[in-house]
C-alpha cells in the first residue's frame, strides 16, 4: 500500500527536523569546541607568561639587591673616607702653617744670631741650653764652657743632626704617601667606572633575559595555536561525521 500525500509530508518533515536538529547540534559541538580551544590557548598563554614573569622578576630582584648593597656599601666607606681626608687636611694645613712661622722665626734668629758680640752670644747659650751663667765666661771674643755644658751642646748638635735627618726622611714618606693616596683615588675612579660598567652590563642582561623570555612565550603561543586549530578541525570533523550519520 502506497503513502498518502499527506504520510509522505509528514515523513519529510520528520526527517528535515531530524537533521536540522542534527546539523544544529553539530554546529553548536563546533562552536563549543572552538570556543574552548580559543579559551584553553588564553590560559595556556596566561599561566606560561606569568610563570616567566615571575622567574624572571626573581632573577632580576636578586641581581639588583646585590648590586644595590655593594653600591650603598661602597658609597658609604667612600663617605666615611672623605670625612677622614677632609679632618687629616685640615691638620697638615694646620702643621704646615706652623712649620712656615718656625721656620720663619728661626730664620729671623739665625740672623740676629750673626750680629751677637761675645757676651751676647754667651747669654744666648745659657737660654737655649738652660745652663748656668757661671758655666759660660767670655774674654773678649773668646767664649768659655765647662764640660758638662759642653756636653750637653754636643748632644743637642748630635740630636740636630737626627732631626735633620728625621725631616728629610718625613718630607720622603710624605711624597711616597702623595703617590699612595693618588693611586688610592686612581683605584677609585676605577672602582666606579666598574661599576657603571656593571649597571650597563646588568641593563643589557635583564634585556637580554627579557627578550629571550617572550622568544620563549612566542614559541610556545605558536604551540598552542596549533593545538587549538588542529583540535577545533578535530572537532569540526567530528561534528560533520556526526551530521551525516544523523
């Protein structure tokens, strides 16, 4: 027995809605799954990105805190240094001013000396060597000392002579001291030209560790692109498989 007209309409509309709710639910699948792939890439990415971010913001915490505590620590004993200089300048300013005025008031006894007649001369060695008047006589230009006086003028002549050599001596250490403290600032003009070299080096480093991080995170976004795409075909596949068996 052939279908009705109206059999054979209703069996056409039963089918055409079992295959657009097919075709929909196919659609919807690849929808879904592109959708997800789209979100599962977004997460990848995030998470990869904020994992580098903060190894790399660790790595660039402790290289900076380094570098800090050496730059305040060096800048600290250059401080203290600078105290210490300023305070030992003013005191060799201090002893060169009197060892000008001494040297210029011996220079002035010196010649007074030369013009003393015998007595005078005489009462000048009684003062400088704290004798007794009676331990110098004078006769004429002839001057008279007794022997304990004597000795004492021969000891202050010997102990002239160290001092004499005691200051060529000091005047050497003081020149060999000028050349320890220039090469000391030679040395520090260094240290901080290291240093600003560091600065640059460690600026050129976090760069080069950043730029190598977002190689990484680019490599690794292409991997996820790919994922996503070979499983939204995936899926597409999948769902067209599914509309044509319905």
């Amino acid at each position: 027995m052939s279908d009705t007209p109206l059999a054979t309409i209703e069996r056409d509309i039963t089918w055409v809605k079992g295959h657009v709710l097919a075709v929909l639910l196919s659609v919807v699948f690849i929808a879904g799954s592109i959708m997800g792939g789209i979100y599962l890439f977004e997460n990848l990415k995030e998470h990869h990105d904020e994992r580098i971010a903060a190894e790399q913001l660790k790595k660039e915490g402790v290289d900076t805190s380094i570098q800090t505590a050496l730059l305040a620590q060096l800048q600290q004993e250059h401080s203290d240094n600078m105290a210490r200089d300023a305070a030992q300048t003013a005191l060799i300013k201090s002893l060169a001013a009197q060892m000008t005025q001494q040297r210029a008031a011996t220079a002035k006894q010196v010649t007074t000396d030369s013009t003393l007649d015998a007595k005078a001369a005489a009462a000048r060695l009684v003062a400088q060597t704290k004798a007794s008047p009676s331990d110098v006589t004078t006769n004429n230009d002839f001057v008279t000392m007794t022997l304990p006086l004597t000795r004492t003028v021969v000891a202050d002549l010997d102990l002239f002579a160290q001092a004499q050599s005691d200051v060529t001596n000091l005047q050497s250490q003081l020149g060999a001291q000028k050349i320890l403290t220039s090469d000391a600032k030679v040395e520090l003009g260094t240290a901080n030209g290291v240093i600003a070299a560091d600065k640059v080096e460690l600026i050129a480093t976090i760069k080069a560790d950043n730029d190598a991080c977002n190689v990484r995170v680019d490599k690794q976004a292409i991997k996820d692109v790919k994922r996503g795409v070979w499983f939204s075909i995936a899926s597409t596949v999948v769902g067209i498989l599914i509309g044509r068996r319905s």
